[in-house]
C-alpha cells in the first residue's frame, strides 16, 4: 500500500513543468483535507480526482485514445479514494485516542 505522497508523486512524474506539479499536489492534499473534515462526499471527491488524474493523464501521455485516457484517470481516481478512506479513518482514529488521552 502506497501513502498518498507517494501516490501524488507517481501522479505527476510525467508532468515536466514544476509549477503545475506543485499546484496538482496541492490541489489533491486540499481534496484529502476537505475531505477528512467530511465537508465532501465520496462521490464528489472521486469526480474531482477524476477531472485532475484525466488531466495529467492526457499531458503526460498525449497520444493515448480518449478512452484509455478515461480508463487511467478512473482507475487513478479510485485508487486516490481508497487511500483518502484509508488515511482519513487512520487521523480520526490518531485524533480519537488522542482526545482519550488528554481526558485522563
């Protein structure tokens, strides 16, 4: 299992420009906040993933069909998903003991 940096990492190394890579791993560790606060759905994270995985597909591999464009950007989407769950349900439990904790 992959963390979400490297994930985000093997997302934009086909990006050349440095710019845009920092402003795509920016935009998906503001999505995982926002999404670990529960201020957005599964299914709205996930079209947001999808929008920006199908972006950097078609920059970094600009000769692949539409279709497996859309196939790649999907599958990458899903995967962020599973790794948002994974890590968000790791902080509110991290955050849960803590606040056990601080109780005593």
């Amino acid at each position: 299992m992959s963390t979400l940096a490297q994930k985000i990492n093997s997302l934009i190394s086909g990006l050349g420009d440095p710019r845009v890579r920092i402003d795509v791993a920016q935009t998906i560790n503001f999505l995982f906040g926002v999404y670990c606060q529960g201020k957005i759905s599964d299914e709205e994270v996930k079209n947001d993933l999808f929008e920006i995985c199908y972006t950097v597909v078609k920059e970094s591999v600009p000769f692949i069909a539409e279709d497996e464009v859309r196939a790649r950007a999907d599958a990458l989407a899903e995967d962020f998903l599973r790794t948002f769950r994974l890590q968000s349900l790791s902080r509110r439990l991290t955050n849960r003991i803590v606040e056990i904790l601080r109780s005593f």
